[in-house]
C-alpha cells in the first residue's frame, strides 16, 4: 500500500543533470580535496579545496572554497580564495572573494568588498584578434603579425 514501485526511486544524493545545452556540470563538495589538475569539458562548480589547475567550460566558486592553481574558463564566478592567475572570458568577481594573482579577461564585473591582489590585463577579443599575413617576415626571418581592426 506504501510501498514505491522502482522506477519511482529518489536518489538521496544530488545527481549531475544535463542543462539546456545538454551539457552536464560537476559539484566538488566542500569536504573535498583534490591534488592534481582538473579538466572538464562541462561547468563545475567547486566548494572544496583544489591544488592544481582547473581548466572547464564554467566555473563557479563557492565561499569557503580555495584554488591554488591557474584558472582557465570561457566564465568564471569567483567566491572563495584563489592563489593564482586567472583567464576568463566572463569573470565576475563576488565581494568575499580574495585573489592573489593576475587576471586576465575579456569583461569584468567586481563587487565592492573584494580582494585582488595581482594585475588585471584586458584580452583583445577574438574578432580582433592578430591574424599572421601570408609570406610576411620580419627583420630577423621571424614572421611577423599585423592586427586587424
């Protein structure tokens, strides 16, 4: 009578669900410690403490949580500390967030409250990116670029 039949089941841990792009995003909970370098193709959003790099679609950074490492990400929403360079196309930058290293982005939103300690460098974007001209050397035989725009 109150028995569930077994395609009613209800996991009791949270499961990865694909998102409108289809695509799927990781949780590192916050009782998690990874040594290593992470890479994902999908969105991760990360509340525990990495030691290495993370290179993924998007990241968002929970609070308490802490990178040492380089960022690589299309976006990237920062919270909790992070020990190294940053490179994001999107980069919002929440006011309980500490940062020490260079940031590199294409645009860039910052809560007043937050702390960034290193360089910010504004990326050209990719429309206006160096494109090499055909046969072209330089002085020394290196080829050379000329920027569009």
């Amino acid at each position: 009578m109150f028995s569930k039949k077994p395609d009613e089941f209800t996991p009791s841990q949270p499961v990865a669900r694909p998102m409108a792009s289809g695509s799927t995003f990781s949780v590192i909970g916050s009782d998690v410690v990874i040594k290593g370098d992470i890479s994902a193709t999908v969105d991760l959003h990360v509340d525990g403490r990495i030691e290495g790099d993370i290179q993924c679609a998007s990241l968002v950074q929970g609070e308490g949580s802490h990178v040492e490492g380089a960022i690589v990400a299309e976006t990237a929403r920062l919270a909790g500390s992070v020990s190294g360079s940053i490179t994001a196309r999107e980069l919002v930058v929440l006011r309980t967030a500490r940062i020490s290293g260079d940031v590199h982005y294409d645009a860039l939103t910052i809560e007043q409250g937050a702390e960034v300690e290193g360089r910010f460098a504004h990326r050209a974007p990719a429309k206006a990116a160096a494109a090499p001209v055909a046969g072209s050397k330089g002085d020394d035989g290196a080829p050379t670029l000329t920027l569009a725009g």
